[in-house]
C-alpha cells in the first residue's frame, strides 16, 4: 500500500548529497531516507520524478532588510559608499508606514522562495513613529508565503544629536527598545528544531547604538536562549568611527559589550585582520558574507577562505535590496563563488563550497543545524531546479552548472515537507497583483520624502 504521507523525490538528475542518487524519502516533515542508485524505498510511497531535476538542500539567507525593497534603485542611494548610503537613505526609510512593510517583506520572501531559499533572517532595526508593530508585520508576512524566518528584532538609539549616524526621526529610546525585544520573544520566537519562525536580537551597529544597550541586549538575549545579530567590520570608516569613538577596533569593542560566544552572528566581516580572525574562531562567532551588497557599495571583500580555516562558519546572505537590488539567493551562490575566487585563487573556492554556504554555512549562522543538508533526520526543506534555459545547455556537471552558469530560479520548493513553489510558481499567491500593490507602496514612500 502507499503511503500518502510521504513522497519519493526520485532519481534526481544531481542532487547535493552522497548515496543518494537514486534520491530521498520524506514523510513528516522529514528526511527519511536516501535511496541508492537502481534501489527502491523500503516501504511504497507517492513519487515525484526528479529525473530533470537537480536536488540541493533548501538555501538559507542568513541577512537580509525586507523593508528596503521599497528603495531600490533609488537615485539617492547611487554611487555612495556605506555611511554617506545610510545617510541618504535614512530620510526615506523614516517615513515607513505598516502596510508598506507588509508589502516589502511579502515580495522580498517572494523572490527568495523562487530563488530556492527555504528560511531567511530579516533585520529589521526602523521603527519611526506608527511602526510599533513591525515585527508581527514580518511574521504575519512569512506565515502568509510559508517560509521560515528568523526574525532578528533591530535597534537604533544612537542618533545624529549623540554622535550616531542615523537621524533622530528613526532612533529609540534604550527603554523601549528591550522592553519590545522581549515581548517579540515572548510574543514570536518557537524554540527547537523544525520551528518555523524564530526570533533574534540584533542592535544595528556600533555606529547608531550605545555600549550599554549592546550589552543590555546581550543579557537579555541570553536569558531568554535566543540569538545575537549585527553589523560588524563592514567598512574600514566602521573600524575609524569604533577607533575615534571607544578607542577600540570593531572586535574589541564587541568583547568589551559581552557579545562573544557561539550565539553570535555578524554581517559582513570585512575589516579584520590576521589576529582577528583566529579570535573569531576561538570564540564561536559565525559570519555572514554578503557579496553583492559588499561589491555594490564598494566595501571590500570578507576573508572567507581565511575565515574558515580559522574555524569560523560562513553563510550566505542577500543583505538589503537597497545594496543589492534583488534578493535572489541562488544568484548570491554565484556571485561568492566568483568572489572569492578573485580574491584567494581559483582553488579557494569551489561550486560545491558556494552551495555549502548558502546551505550548512547559514544554517550554522542561525543555529538550525537541523537544516542545510540532505541526510536521514535533517528537515525536509528542499530546492529543485530544472537546465532547461539556454545557459545550460551543454553543462556536463550539473551541480557545478547551478552555481557556474548561475541559476536564478527554482522550479520547486519543498518546507517541512510540504511544496511551496511548484512550477516555479509559489502556491497560492497573485504574484502580478503583489508586484502591483508594492510598487505604488514604494511609489507612495517616496512621495511621502519629498512631501516631509
């Protein structure tokens, strides 16, 4: 008899995983077991025919800003390094209204589901006047498309008046800041593994928050057993302003806010040196390498070779559509591959350890180990694609074509065993009429900067 509950996805063109040619088994949520080639499941089951497929495991974006899909392209934005971007962007941003958020994390999980991404973290650190619900906003918002998220609850205190970057329209007081990061814990975050949306702390950076709420936050996030997330080491005037400011390069100043453990991440990891890099390792803390994003703003290139020999875990992040202009995970695969072949050799960098970062890198940044891989126990979150564009054609590796010829789109997408994007096309929802209703959101967010 088969069993309706669980599914064969078999014989799969690739897949990214050993002894499983003849592809995997999931029931519940789960991944039963890896067939062999020429073998069959032990006991009958539904079957997809994967044979034109490549199989990896659901990719994990380990940073991102939903609410700047709103600001793409913006001609304020254009050809400016970090600080001078922020400042630029920082007027817009503040004039946020709910539903606009809702819109922009709808289309940014959106495009990540299509690009085979199956949990994404969003740092969400704007929360001007009638934005006090942001956070549920961006729950309600992956609930709705079934991806899941790692919500990291942002914060800004530090404004321009008290030697911050951002303005003070979009700053909070310390107070409200933890007493609002607790209620999303207590209100949004499911612990263990197979949960579908989990919620992290995550001050903005050392440039628009005090010492004292990172290490206030720290306290709190540890008692509560959740995450740390920031930006850290992003630019080299990130390492001048910490210098000028505390006296301190940017990992010195993280160790002296209690902000060193395996319950840390950070984005970027630009600016360290030699030192540093081992130090990360010795502490736990993980990476997220942000290549485009890193590229577009002119800001440098993260060590990641260096990183991981140092016994740092590396993700892969699409960081925020206002540095990156989409948020396309599987595209970000390519481009760390080409990264960091220009920067450490042709041999630092392999198609296999670009797919292991936006897989198993950014699980671990997370702390989902129970995602990222395709082995028996691991969740069932899944991505398939088909080579059935022009740019494949001839492609003798198929796993190596993904990340070489540069994959844009998944043609399914499985999340704790159920499919979420068939015929690349996400189950139950108007894409044309989001694309419509977010446009005029942005459209009506810049109307509302120059009207301020």
């Amino acid at each position: 008899m088969i069993d309706s509950s669980a599914i064969w996805i078999k014989n799969p063109l690739s897949i990214a995983a050993d002894d499983a040619s003849g592809g995997i088994v999931v029931r519940e949520g789960r991944i039963i077991d890896l067939i062999e080639s020429g073998k069959t499941p032990s006991a009958e089951a539904e079957v997809f025919d994967a044979s034109e497929h490549v199989v990896l495991p659901g990719l994990i974006n380990a940073h991102h800003h939903f609410y700047q899909t709103l600001t793409r392209s913006s001609d304020h934005g254009l050809n400016k390094g970090l600080f001078d971007w922020l400042k630029s962007l920082y007027p817009i941003w503040a004039q946020l209204e709910p539903e606009m958020l809702s819109l922009a994390s709808k289309l940014a999980v959106a495009e990540l589901l299509l690009s085979g991404c199956t949990l994404s973290s969003d740092h969400h650190y704007l929360f001007p006047s009638g934005m006090e619900e942001a956070i549920g906003i961006q729950v309600a918002a992956g609930e709705e498309l079934g991806i899941r998220l790692m919500i990291t609850r942002g914060s800004m205190s530090l404004g321009s008046e008290e030697g911050g970057l951002p303005p003070q329209s979009v700053v909070q007081s310390e107070e409200a800041i933890l007493l609002d990061s607790e209620q999303a814990i207590n209100r949004f975050h499911q612990a263990g593994k197979g949960s579908m949306c989990q919620v992290a702390l995550a001050p903005c950076s050392p440039f628009s928050v005090s010492r004292d709420l990172m290490r206030s936050t720290a306290e709190l996030a540890r008692r509560h057993d959740v995450r740390l997330h920031t930006h850290l080491a992003e630019t080299k005037d990130e390492t001048y302003f910490c210098l000028d400011r505390f006296g301190l390069r940017p990992l010195d100043y993280l160790e002296s806010c209690d902000w060193i453990g395996d319950d840390v991440w950070l984005a970027h990891g630009i600016d360290f040196n030699a030192d540093e890099i081992i130090r990360l390792g010795q502490y736990g803390i993980s990476i997220c390498h942000c290549p485009t994003s890193n590229m577009m703003l002119g800001s440098g290139f993260c060590p990641v070779s260096e990183l991981e020999e140092a016994g740092v875990a590396v993700g892969l992040g699409v960081d925020g559509s206002a540095s990156n202009d989409c948020s396309n995970l599987a595209q970000e695969m390519r481009q760390a591959w080409l990264l960091g072949r220009l920067h450490s050799g042709p041999d630092s960098m392999t198609h296999s350890d670009a797919i292991r970062l936006a897989t198993e890198g950014s699980a671990a940044c997370l702390g989902r180990k129970e995602l990222g891989k395709i082995e028996v126990g691991a969740r069932a979150d899944l991505s398939l694609y088909r080579l059935d564009e022009l740019r494949f054609s001839g492609a003798e590796n198929p796993l190596a074509a993904i990340v070489q010829s540069g994959v844009s789109r998944a043609d399914r997408v499985m999340i704790e065993g159920e499919w979420r994007v068939s015929s690349g096309e996400i189950i139950g929802i108007d894409l044309e009429q989001l694309r419509h209703q977010h446009d005029r959101a942005a459209k009506k967010l810049m109307s509302k900067y120059y009207l301020s």
